[in-house]
C-alpha cells in the first residue's frame, strides 16, 4: 500500500469508527430520554443540528470551540510526554485574569487597538504559561505528579479570578456578581458578522501546534521523552527543560484562551467565565483530547465536535425543557462510546 | 482546652469526607486501577444516599445506598477497563461528568421543586465512656458512626493490604501485574473487586456530605472535593495510614484558614482560601523523597 | 419543539434564565416561582434555562430571542452584561434584570428590578444585638460583593442603632453554594464566640445547619430568600423574605400594557417584596415584639437605613 | 525409555497476521533437560507460554503425564506442577524475594507468615543449591539472583516441570556453571527441565534432548547421542551458511591491521560514585586507538555500565577525566560528545535503546537530532532527509521492515537491535561504545553484528566493547580490559587471552 492509501484507508476507518459510535450512543441517549417521556426524534434532531440550522447556532458552537480548542490543547501537549495537566480551566482562569489586569491598568494610557490587543494576548501567553510551568517545574525539580500540582493550582487560580474580580481596583462598584470593569475599546477584539476574531488567533493556534509538534525538534524531543524517557535521555534530551517547555507551552495555550474570552466575548473579567454547559473548559478538553487520543492534529476537529454536541444539548434544554443533567449523561455516554469503539476496533496510527 | 477540642472535632468531620474518598481511590490503585471518578461518584452517592436516607427515614440505608451506588460507579469502571482496556483517565472524567449530571437528575426526578428543602434523618453517634470526656481525645471520640467507620476503614485497609497475604498479593497487582498472573492470582477479579470496594467507600463519603453534614442534598454539594481525594491518594503515596494522615492535615489547614481570616483583618480573604491548596504543595516539596507510585497505576495489562 | 413555536408567533411568551439549579429552595427556587406565577397570571407560555454558565447567556439569550420570546427575565446580575449587550440588537424583547442600584441611563427595552438586600439585613442586625449573649454576631457571605458589603454595614448601623457593645464578626467562603466552606466558617466564628450567625450564601446554608445544631452551646441563625425553619427548629431566628412574584408579576402585567422599560425597587415591609419572616423564632416575645416595631419603622421610613454599597464602613 | 511426560499436539497460534505457532508437536519426556532451540522468534516462548497457561493456543491439544490437559491459566499449570521463569523479569521489584515467593500458592490468605515462609525458603534453596538474600528488595539485585530467586519460587509451589525461557542471557560463565550443577539436581530430585537459550554451546552442555524450532514449526527432536553443533546451527538456519567456532559462536576473521598512533579515546584516572546496582568506578586509566576493538570484561554489576555510560554522559564523573581525539570531554553534554563522532548502543535495547511507539525513522533520528544535516532553520527537523538515513539503516542493516514508518514496537529483538546499531553508523563515527549488543540474539545475528564492529574496526575506527560474555569477547576484541568492583584489573593483548585466568579475574579471583 502507498503512503496515500494508507492515509486514505486510516481516515475511512476512524469515521466508521466514530460513526458507528456516535450512533450506539444517540440510541443509548435516546432510551434514556423516551423513559423520561421526551420525544425522542426532536431531541436527537435538536442535539445534532441546532448547530447547522442557522447562522446563529454556528456562530455559537465556534464561539465554545475556541476556548475548547485551547482547554484540548493545554492537556493535550502535557499529555504527550504522558503527563497529565488537569489544570488547564486554572491556566485560562489566570490567563485570562492577567489580560484583565494589564488591560485595564494601561486602559488609561489608551494604546491603540494595534499595540493593546498582541500585547493583552502575550500577557495570556505568558501568564498561563507560567502557571502551567509551576507545575513543570515541581514534576522537573521535586518529583511531584502533575496531577495533584494542577488540581491544587485550579483551586488557587480560582480564588484568584474572585481577588481580582472584588478588588477595589479593577471591580464594577455596581454588579452583584465578581465582575471587573470593562476594558477600554482598543483592548477588545471583533467579530467578523457573528463569528468572533478570535478565530484567527485559534487558527494560528492550529497551525502552530502543527509545527511545532511534527515538524520542530522540540516537538521530536517532546514525543521522544513521552514514548521513552530513559532512552531520551540517554540521547541526550533533557527532561527537566523538556517537561517544563511542554507544560508552558500547554499553560500558554490556555492562557490564550482566558485573553481570547475576555477581549473577544465578555470585554471584562467575570467570574465562571471558563465554564461552559456547568462544568469547565478544563474538564471538557481533558475529555476532548482523550476522546483523540490526544493526537494534536485530530484535536480540531473534536473540538468543533464536541462543541456542536453541547450546543445541541443545551438547546435541548431550552426548546424541550428536557432538565438539564441529561445533557451532561449524554455527553458522557456519547464519549464512552466512542473511547470503547475506537480501543476496539480502531487501527491506531501505525 | 476547649478550643482545641472542639477544633479537633470539626476537623474530624472533614477528614472523613477526604480519608474516606482517599482510601477509596488507593484502594484500587493498589490494583493498578486509577479511579478519578471520585467527584462523580461523590456526587451521585451523595444524592442517592441522601434520597434513600429521606425515603426511608434510615441513616443507615441511606449509607448503604450511597455505597451501592459507588459500586455501580466501580463496576462500570471496572468492566469497561477490564474488557475494552480504554483508558482509565478518560473513564473516569467520563464518570464525574456522569455522575454530576445522575446526582441532580435523581434529585429532580424524585424530590422536584420545593420551597422548603427535605432532611435526612440524624445520623447514629457514638460517644466512648471516659474518652470521650477527656479534652483533645475527646475531639477524636465524639462523633457520628461514620467516623468511628473511617478509623476502621483506614485500620482495615492497613492491616489488609500489610499484614494479609492477600494484601500483599493485591499489592504485588499494583506494582506488576504480570508478576502476579504468572503465580496464579486472578489480576482482573482481583482489580473488579477492589474498584468496586473502593468506589463504595468513596459513594460513603459522598453520601456523608449530605447524610451528616448538610442532612439534605443541594447541587454540586462535593465542590471538588472528589479531585481533592485524588491529591491526597498521591499525597498519601497510597498509603492506608498515609491517606488518613493527609485528610486531617488537609482539613486542619482548611479550618484553621477560617481562624485565620477572623484574626486577620488586612489580607484579602482569597489568600487564607488558597491557604489549604497551597500547603499541600508545600508539604509535598519538603517530604518529596515519601512520594511514591505503585507503578501500574493507570496502566491496562493483558496477557498477550 | 421548537418548529411548532413559529405558528404562534404572536404569542407573548415569557423566558427565564436561572444561574443554578430550579430546586435549590433558595434563590433559584423563588425565581422559578416567579416565572410561574406571572406566566400564570397572564395566561402566557413560558420557559426556563437552569444552571446557565456566565459565557453562555449571551447564547441563551438570543435562542430564546429567536424562538420568538419577547420577554426575558434574567435571574441572577452575573448575566447583565450579556443582556445589556443583547437588548439594544432586539428593540421588541423586553428584558427584566437585577440589579442592586438603579443605573444612570435605563435602556428602553430593560425593567430593572432593585433589590435592596441592605433593608432587610438592618432588621437581621437588630435582632442579633437583641438576642447575642456573648456580644460577638457573625457573618457569612460568599465574596466580598458590593449588596454584601451593604448588608453588612446594615448591620452593623442596626447595632449601633440598638446601643448594643455586640461586634459584628464577617467572613467570606469564596462560594455561595459550597455548604461544607460555610460549615467551616460557622465553626470557626462560633469558637471565636458568636452565637449568632446571618448567613447571606446560598446553598453554603445547608452547612450551616449541622454546625450550628452541634455546637456546645446556644447558637442562632438567620438566613435569606425563603423560610428556612424546619432545616434547624431549635437554632433558627427568621429571614429575610424575597419574593420576586411581585415584581415579575407586576413588571409582566405593564409591558403587556406597553410599558417596556422601568426601575422597579422591591419595597420592603409586612406583604410587601422584601420583607422579615415573622414571628421569629427561639426568642422571647418581648424581643419578636421589638423586632416587629423596627421592621415596622424601617417599612415606613422611620428609621432610615443607610446604603453604602462601596466599601465596608469601619 | 522415559515416558513422554509433556506431549504438545498441533498446536498453533497467532496474534492478528503474525502465525507464532503453526500446528506444533513438541515432546519433553520425564527427567530430561530439554533444550528448546530456534532463531529470534521462532516461537519458543510462544509455546512454552501457552503450555505454562499465559496464552492460549487457536488449536491443538496438550497430555501431560499422557493425560489430556487444559490449561486456561497459570494457576492450572500450578496446580498440574508446571513452573516458569519467564523471558523478561516477572518479579515484584518493591518487594523482597520472600515477598515475591510467597505470592499466589494456595491456603490462608489472611494472614501473612513471612517467617515461617523464609525458613521454607531457606530449606528449598539449600536443598537446591541456589542461595540468594531472602530479604533484599528485588530491585537492588543482580540480574543472576534474580533468575535464581524465580527459579526457586517455582520449586516452591511444587513444579515437577521447570521451564527455563532464555535464563542464562545475563548470567557469565561461572554463573552458568552454577546454574548447570543446580539443573543436574533437579534432576535428581525428579523434576524435569525445559532450557531455551541461543547459546548452543550451553545446550550441548546442559540438554540431554533438543527440539530445534523455526519460524512457528518444529524442525526436529534431536537425542543426546546426535547433538552436534554444526548440526543444530544447520536446522535452525537452514539456507545460510554460518561458520561456528568450537565454542559454538560465529567465526570472524580480524584481519592484522595498522592501529593509529594517537589514542581516540583516553580515559585518565577516572572515578564514579556507586550506588545500590554498581561499585561505581575507582581510579581508571586506560586509551583505545584507532583500529581496535577494545572488550571489557565484567561480570554484571562491577561498573560495566558505568564505563559505558560515563563516555556518552561525562557530567557523573566523579574525579578524573575522558579525552576524545586529545579534546577532554569532561563537562560535555551526551550531544556534545556525539557530536565529536561518539555513537553508543546501550544494555538494555528496549528500556534505555528505543521509542516503542515511534517509527523506524523517529528512531534513526534519535541521538542525531542536533546534527545539521537533519535540521532546517536549526528549529525544524528534515523528516525527508531522516527518511533517506532511515532506509540506509534498513538495507545496510537487514532491518527485516516494509518501510521507516512502522512503529519500532512491531519489529522483532534482533531486528530492533540491528536497528540500534544501525543508528550508530548514521554519521561519521570514530568510537563506537556497545554494551552487550548480541544479548539474547540467535547465532545468525550476532554473527551479523560482529562483522559490522570488525568493518568498523577495520576502516580506522574504534570500538569499546563492554559484554558479559568472555567467549564473544575472546572472538572479536583486540584487547580485553577486566573489571571487577569497579576496579581496572588488567588489560590482556590477544595474544595473552587465557580464559580462565581472565574469568578468575572477573570474579575477583
Ligand atoms: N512486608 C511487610 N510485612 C509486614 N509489615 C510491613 C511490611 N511492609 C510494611 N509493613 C508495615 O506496614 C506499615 C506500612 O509500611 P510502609 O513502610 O509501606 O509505610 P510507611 O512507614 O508509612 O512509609 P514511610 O516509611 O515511607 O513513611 C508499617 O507499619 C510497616 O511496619
Ligand atoms: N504478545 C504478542 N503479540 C504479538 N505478537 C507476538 C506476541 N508475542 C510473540 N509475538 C510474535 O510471535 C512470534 C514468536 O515470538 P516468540 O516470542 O515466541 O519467539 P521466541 O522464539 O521466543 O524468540 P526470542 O528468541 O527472540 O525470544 C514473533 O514473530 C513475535 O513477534
Ligand atoms: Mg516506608
Ligand atoms: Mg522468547
């Protein structure tokens, strides 16, 4: 077989593979859903096309496959040297705080949209980046598993958003809810009709996790240490620098996605703002990057799967006043299916 | 005196929820079976439990329904992992985020919308002739049923997994499971039984939150305190007698963090409610050399 | 589903968006009632979204707009700013919000419902003084908000109103809704000595019970939203009463008249939207009839209960 | 004649496409040391799998004792008084040999007698001659007390049958001598023994019957009285042509050649501190020419490993220092120092050597990722160019493949070992560091891989060859330096080679 083949007949059979999933799993949904006594037929109809019927309900799932996108990639580059980074809602949590604290410290000065708006996105960068690499640095330094290091940092940054967002410098004096004030206009990004500039930044995103995974040294020496640390090390990779790089640039990602929801969708800093559908972005890139089997490449497009599947599901609140737990059972179904699907019938990539 | 004794005492009640939850978690990565299902199955026993305690105006069914429904958790953890060698991690997110969605959904099904929210029945206590009465002990000694259960669990576990062949059997499971199968142990039955146990006692400490703690169930009531439990599981380097060590140092950090913010006046509140997370860092940093992993954790085996 | 809507599309229907779940006997709970109640009232169809996440109200917002809603009460000021945002795109829907002060500009096309959290904690204030026995009042909130802030300057002016020495001790869990935080809150307060406790979480209530019940000696507690009696017979004192029916009710009732945008501040008094749930319990009559006499001044403006959302006074 | 105690009939086995065992008839009869021959993946530890329980065969039928037997799992070959020490390692490293032997045998389990236990231990293994600490971890010990330790928990649980996958890959010489009288006993005492190893040298010694396997078949039963090396080496390799020294080990001929004047590697009084696995280094001086082939002879755990390591990783010197072509290597990275024309194989080939789930050509780029040649921009790697070194490595290697982009998990040991090797020769090489490269390898790759260290050799550059095995050692090294307890004890020209007085050196002799 030629290489093209190969790669054709790898494609054919991961979505026969996700297909007849997806399918036991809206039959699973859909016994569920007929004892609770809704129609069956609307709701899988609302689960899978609100997201297609209508330019609104595009925008909307693109609106949550962003910030999604950024939570899969912040596990998924951790995950690639087999490290689990649970602290990805911490990083966009920070991230995002950051930006808000930048922004409207130098608001006054107001900078042009030009300079404000790459600079807010480095500070996310780097902020979530840093606080991903607390966590490198413990596993490099101190042996401590990433795990419990970013379960503990969520905890932190989440009582950080609240500081911030209370603070008498940067609070609404008006909201009964942790809400900074707005940033000023030159900090805030468009949209393009509905669908928000953030897009371009998600795209650049894409492009540059490609590179930098398949196509740099770095991303080599990331794989490498994850498939064999002993024997990387052995030629020469270092691990300490090696952990640490990977879980910045996870935390960076993340972080990105904080600044991304603050200058493009909320103008402002407020509390549950990395949430989405009652749980965080973390947990639902955790689960997105699994269902992928944390491959970079594939993490778009469950991304954008994913986010079709919550906006449908919560539509289904909405139009069926179906209680909003089933949504959550259905997701879970959905993703088990899949993950036993593919662990039994999948080829893998080699 | 008295301070320290009542503080003691209110730390007991939450060492509970986490030692309880944290067996359960090493009790079955002792198998090599990573349970991080522990929110979600908190969740769901929390609400089963307390409905079950309501229903039936008995504590006690209502524990055993929040044990009952931790087993279920285990079980569909165990067999998918056993059968389909899925990961486990993904397993288990799969499970909190089916578990918080089952604990509400069970609520609304069974309770609905009411003004005035329904109350368990009162938990069993227990008080010690003498010790109970003795300052400081007396903190340890003066407690719901569930307590005195945590401090027999933790004992049991420990003389299990140290002091039975058994235990040591399903040790050597956690640390190579090939060294087990090729001596004749049944490593799957052996993983089954001890997700399923495991996750009963953390179905326990979730159904303790709203049992004994709140005596009613309100949404999202374990905050990540499931997650926590997994912390501390590490923390614990699976360790029975570890495990209870570190819920009580970690809910000792969490209710003097409340001391604190009374006393304080000039730092901001955030700080003393970051306080918890951030000693357990630290105190990771200092006793770094007493963290280890039972190394197939996580890790599927099959024969061939 | 939502097809069939589009054939009644001259419908008036009613839209609610809730933070948290409906059945939480507490903050959600009485919006959901409201919704109910006005929909009844009018005769409208209505509909709900429960435990809606901040970034997604914007969303929920214009779903609801698009399936033709043209009145959305919106519980929970976390979701302002998205309304704020959507209301000026969609001139013929009419938004309800919460707010806790009345803004500068109202927009044409928002009600907006005051709140006043401060009046009725004034009344919670003097009857801790009234019934503390160590002198030390606790607080618990869940962050440090500006309607937070003047609850407890409330307090705290109802103290000094009564000649009281009590001090007012305040503490923050970081969450509303975790009940174990607020348990361990109460703990702490009560071995500093308070034994009385005003709650202003949530969900965090349902911790403070068990901590007040096992407590060694006598400790009180005062709760919001709705009558929390039967959670703790022997510790409970009263609340402070919200009822959103009114003003749902009544602000539903004017925009159907035409009236599509307006301030309206929940009053405070005996039937009125806010109001102290009486009689209190666990004291002695004299003091249920001196608390009576205060709710009864501030309700006709005889005591004058300062706002100061901004900051804590000292 | 004996019973036939084991009669394995048409058994076959696959796992996926790959046919392991294609209807196999395999007889071991009652007080035999059955030697089980066959090249690297012929499917001896396939069948000896399926016979202890682990697998289970697709067909086929198993008598033991002339009864018909099903064996689902190891417990039923226990139970029917099968024992195994298995290819790789399958003991507890947490916990102490006592620990591990108790594991799994029948009776209370809820309680624990470690004393009682360790004084039957104790009995067994003196009974067997096999004496190990009983309350050390497993991970503190040597690969040889490790065999011993799994040999005597089967004796433990009663094993009539002992089946011996490859037990003497890391033991030397005396070690294996040791092991043999230890086999004779068993004998005596009634239990029967089935020995697989490639060293056909140790089979002539040991067996008194030898199946001889080939790719899933059984070529033939041989009887003690035909054993013949040139024989076995002829059924297991039928269509090549392999030429074998009297201590049946692949014949290489080192041709005379000039040797370079100045040293390439020198190695000045260098020290390594030790640890639980290894003296470490004390004091040890020695240079390496162009030209030569440079053995070092140790028994496992004398500082061997450190040797090689501390070249390709100079930063665990202690004292002392490591000079490359005159320039001290001293505070160099592994990369600095391959990059000065050093290339290093490692001991173990799968922990330390390879990324299991990457490619063939992920692989070949392992160790060369600085290198200019395969990097554009400095930041980016040419996948093209490491595709084009890749297949080099394929072809000049043998790498039995379809392509570079199969995962190095699928191929087989010696295939990934000439993988290993083949990475080394990527770029220009002037020393070439491999720690025992033959290690469990069939006679027709070793033979294989002596030939590429001798061209290497030949061409001007040097190779350190630190092995267990005298006797490889002895057939393709210039010079033997001997090691023991970290100590240099005398470097041997070839022309001084004694093999029992090197061996008595190693063992500190
Ligand atoms: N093999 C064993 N046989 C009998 N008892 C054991 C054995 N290993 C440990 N124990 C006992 O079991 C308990 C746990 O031992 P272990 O050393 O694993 O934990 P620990 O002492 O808490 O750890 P650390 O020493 O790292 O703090 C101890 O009481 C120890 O004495
Ligand atoms: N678990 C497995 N999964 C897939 N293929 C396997 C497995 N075990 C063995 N094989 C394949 O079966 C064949 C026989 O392997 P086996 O390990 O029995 O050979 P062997 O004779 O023991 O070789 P060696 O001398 O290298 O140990 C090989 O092609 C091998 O790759
Ligand atoms: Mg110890
Ligand atoms: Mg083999």
């Amino acid at each position: 077989m030629t290489q093209k083949n190969k790669a054709y007949s790898l494609i054919l059979n991961n979505l026969i593979i996700y297909g007849i999933a997806i399918i036991l799993a809206l039959g699973v949904i859909s016994i569920f859903v007929a004892i609770l006594g809704y129609n069956v037929w609307d709701a899988l109809r609302t689960l899978l096309t609100t997201s297609f019927k209508s330019s609104f309900g595009f925008s909307e799932t693109i609106k949550k496959a962003i910030p999604l996108l950024f939570a899969t990639y912040a596990f998924t580059i951790p995950f690639m040297i087999k490290f689990f980074n649970i602290g990805g809602w911490g990083q966009m949590l920070f991230g995002g705080t950051m930006t808000v604290v930048v922004g409207l410290t130098l608001g006054p000065l107001g900078l042009p949209a030009i300079i404000m708006i790459p600079l807010l996105l480095l500070v996310g960068i780097v902020s979530g980046g840093v606080f991903a690499l607390v966590a490198g640095f413990l596993k490099a330094k101190y042996n401590i598993n990433p795990i419990i290091s970013t379960i503990m940092l969520n905890f932190i940054a989440y009582q950080f958003v609240n500081f911030i967002a209370t603070s008498d410098a940067f609070k609404d004096p008006l909201e009964g809810h942790p809400i900074t004030q707005k940033l000023s206009e030159s900090s805030l990004m468009g949209f393009f009709g509905e669908i928000p500039a953030s897009i371009i930044v998600a795209f650049i995103a894409i492009i540059f996790v490609y590179l930098v995974m398949k196509r740099t040294r770095l991303g080599f020496e990331i794989t490498s240490v994850g498939q064999n640390l002993i024997a990387s090390q052995t030629y020469g990779i270092n691990f300490s620098k090696t952990i640490m790089v990977a879980f910045f640039i996870g935390g960076a990602l993340a972080g990105i996605g904080g600044s991304l929801e603050v200058i493009n969708i909320h103008g402002k800093l407020i509390e549950g703002f990395a949430k989405t559908s009652g749980a965080q972005f973390g947990i639902f890139g955790v689960l997105t990057s699994l269902v992928v089997a944390g491959n970079p490449l594939a993490v778009p497009f469950a991304a954008f799967f994913m986010s079709v599947l919550l906006v449908g599901a919560d539509s289904l609140q909405r139009t069926m006043q179906v209680p909003v737990e089933v949504v959550f059972l259905s997701q879970a179904i959905i993703v088990m299916f899949v993950v036993i699907i593919r662990e039994k019938y999948g080829k893998g990539n080699k | 005196m008295a301070f320290i004794t009542s503080f003691i005492e209110s730390v007991l009640v939450y060492t509970t929820v986490y030692t309880l939850a944290s067996l359960g978690i090493l009790i079955s990565g002792r198998t090599g079976i990573f349970n991080v299902a522990g929110e979600g199955i908190m969740l769901a026993s929390a609400s089963a439990g307390f409905l079950a305690a309501f229903l039936s105006g008995s504590w006690l069914i209502g524990f055993l329904a929040g044990a009952l429904m931790g087993a279920f958790f285990g079980l569909i953890l165990a067999f998918v992992h056993e059968t389909f060698k899925v990961n486990q991690f993904i397993l288990g997110i799969c499970l909190v985020i089916f578990g918080s969605g089952l604990s509400d959904l069970l609520y609304k099904l069974v309770i609905g919308v009411r003004l005035s929210a329904p109350i368990a029945p009162d938990t069993l206590r227990i008080t010690i002739p003498f010790l109970s009465k003795v300052p400081i002990i007396s903190g340890f000694l003066n407690h719901d049923v569930i307590v005195y259960f945590m401090y027999a669990a933790t004992f049991t576990a420990w003389w299990f997994f140290y002091r039975t062949k058994i235990g040591l059997e399903t040790r050597a499971i956690g640390e190579n499971p090939k060294a087990a199968d090729v001596v004749g142990i049944n490593v799957s039955r052996r993983r089954y039984l001890a997700t399923i146990i495991g996750s009963s006692l953390i179905g326990i400490a979730g159904a303790y939150l709203t049992i004994a703690i709140t005596k009613t169930y309100s949404p999202d009531i374990s905050a990540g305190r499931g997650f926590m439990a997994v912390g501390i599981a590490i923390f614990a380097s699976w360790k029975p007698q570890r495990a209870i060590l570190g819920g009580f140092i970690f809910a000792f950090i969490e209710v003097m963090s409340f001391q604190l913010q009374i006393i304080s006046d000039k730092i901001p509140y955030q700080f003393f409610l970051m306080l918890p997370f951030i000693s357990i860092l630290v105190i990771m940093v200092v006793f770094k050399k007493h963290i280890e992993f039972p190394a197939s954790v996580g890790k599927p085996y099959s024969r061939e | 589903g939502e097809t069939e809507e589009g054939t009644d599309a001259w419908a008036i229907k009613i839209a609610a968006v809730f933070p948290g779940s409906i059945q939480d006997a507490d903050y959600n709970t009485i919006g959901y009632i409201a919704l109910q109640e006005a929909a009844n009232a009018e005769g409208i169809k209505s509909a709900y979204s429960e435990k809606v996440a901040v970034p997604d109200a914007e969303r929920v917002l214009k779903e609801y707009i698009n399936a033709d809603f043209s009145i959305i009460f919106v519980h929970g000021a976390q979701f302002n700013g998205a309304a704020a945002k959507v209301a000026p795109n969609y001139p013929d829907v009419t938004f309800i919000i919460e707010v806790d002060a009345k803004p500068d500009t109202l927009s044409p096309n928002i009600w907006y419902i005051e709140r006043n959290y401060y009046t009725g904690f004034y009344v919670l204030g003097a009857l801790a003084s009234m019934k503390t026995e160590t002198g030390k009042i606790g607080f618990i909130g869940g962050l440090e908000l500006p309607f937070i802030r003047g609850e407890v300057n409330a307090i705290n002016q109802a103290i000094k109103d009564q000649n009281s020495d009590a001090t007012l001790e305040y503490i923050f869990v970081g969450d509303f809704n975790d009940p174990l935080k607020a348990r361990q809150a109460a703990e702490g307060l009560m071995s500093q000595g308070a034994d009385i406790i005003i709650s202003a979480v949530n969900l965090g209530n349902f911790g403070l019970y068990g901590a007040v019940k096992e407590a060694n000696k006598p400790v009180f507690l005062t709760t919001t939203y709705t009558d929390k009696l039967t959670q703790a017979p022997d510790n409970y004192l009263s609340s402070d009463l919200f009822n959103f029916s009114i003003p749902v009710k009544g602000i539903v009732a004017k925009i159907i008249a035409g009236e599509k945008s307006g301030f309206w501040s929940m009053e405070y008094g005996e039937g009125k939207a806010r109001s102290t749930q009486f009689p209190i319990s666990n004291v002695s009559d004299s003091i249920n009839a001196a608390v009576k006499q205060i709710a009864e001044d501030v309700a006709s403006g005889k005591i004058v209960v300062e706002k100061v959302l901004g900051e804590v006074l000292q | 004649m004996a019973a036939d105690y084991i009669n394995c009939k048409n058994i076959s086995k696959a796992f996926g496409v790959v046919k392991a065992l294609d209807s196999i008839d395999f007889v071991v009869k009652k007080g035999e040391i059955h030697g089980l021959l066959g090249e690297n993946g012929a499917g001896k530890s396939t069948l000896m799998n399926i016979l202890y329980g682990l697998y289970r065969p697709n067909k086929g039928e198993i008598f033991l004792d002339g009864k018909k037997t099903i064996i689902k799992s190891p417990l039923d070959s226990i139970k029917n008084g099968i024992g195994m020490v298995h290819q790789i390692s399958t003991l507890v490293p947490e916990f102490t040999a006592v620990e591990n032997i108790m594991l799994g045998s029948e009776g209370e389990k809820l309680t624990l007698h470690t004393a009682r236990e360790r004084e039957k231990i104790k009995e067994i293994s003196e009974e067997f001659g096999l004496q190990f600490p009983v309350d050390v971890k497993i991970k503190e010990l040597s690969a040889g007390i490790k065999q011993k330790i799994e040999i005597v928990r089967a004796l433990y649980s009663g094993a009539t049958l002992l089946i011996l996958d490859e037990p003497t890959t890391s033991l030397v010489e005396s070690e294996f001598q040791q092991l043999l009288k230890s086999l004779k006993v068993f004998v005596e005492k009634g239990v029967t023994v089935v020995f697989i190893t490639h060293k056909i040298k140790e089979v002539m010694e040991a067996c008194t019957a030898v199946t001889v396997m080939r790719k899933g078949k059984v070529q033939a039963r041989v009887e003690k009285e035909e054993l013949g090396i040139e024989k076995l080496v002829k059924l297991m390799f039928m269509e090549q042509n392999i030429e074998v020294t009297e201590s049946a080990l692949p014949k290489v001929n080192l041709p005379e050649i000039e040797i370079s004047k100045n040293p390439v590697l020198q190695v000045k009084n260098i020290s390594i501190t030790g640890n639980d696995t290894s003296p470490g280094l004390k004091d040890i001086s020695f240079d390496i020419f162009g030209g030569e082939i440079f053995g070092v002879a140790a028994v496992s755990g004398n500082g061997e490993k450190n040797i090689a390591e501390c070249i390709i990783n100079p930063s665990v010197l202690h004292s002392g220092d490591i000079l490359i072509n005159g320039e001290s290597i001293k505070n160099n990275s592994p990369l600095d120092v391959f990059a000065k024309g050093v290339s290093y194989t490692p001991e173990d080939r799968i922990k330390e050597g390879i990324l299991n789930e990457g490619s063939i050509k992920e692989n070949v780029l392992l160790g060369h990722q600085e290198e200019e040649r395969f990097l554009k921009k400095k930041l980016f790697i040419d996948w093209n160019e490491t595709a084009l070194a890749a297949r080099d490595v394929i072809k000049e290697f043998n790498v039995d493949t379809p392509d570079e982009e199969l995962s190095m998990r699928r191929l087989s040991g010696g295939n990934i070992q000439k993988a290993i090797i083949g990475r080394a020769f990527v770029s220009p090489l002037k020393l070439l560091v491999t720690h025992n490269p033959t290690s469990g390898l069939d006679i027709s790759t070793v033979e294989f891989i002596f030939k590429k260290l001798v061209e290497l050799r030949n061409s001007g550059s040097s190779v350190l060859f630190v092995n267990e095995d005298l006797d490889e050692l002895m057939i393709v090294s210039d010079r033997i330096a001997v090691l023991h307890d970290g100590k240099l004890k005398g470097i041997f020209k070839r022309s001084e080679y004694d093999k029992y007085k090197i061996g008595l050196m190693m063992i500190g002799g």
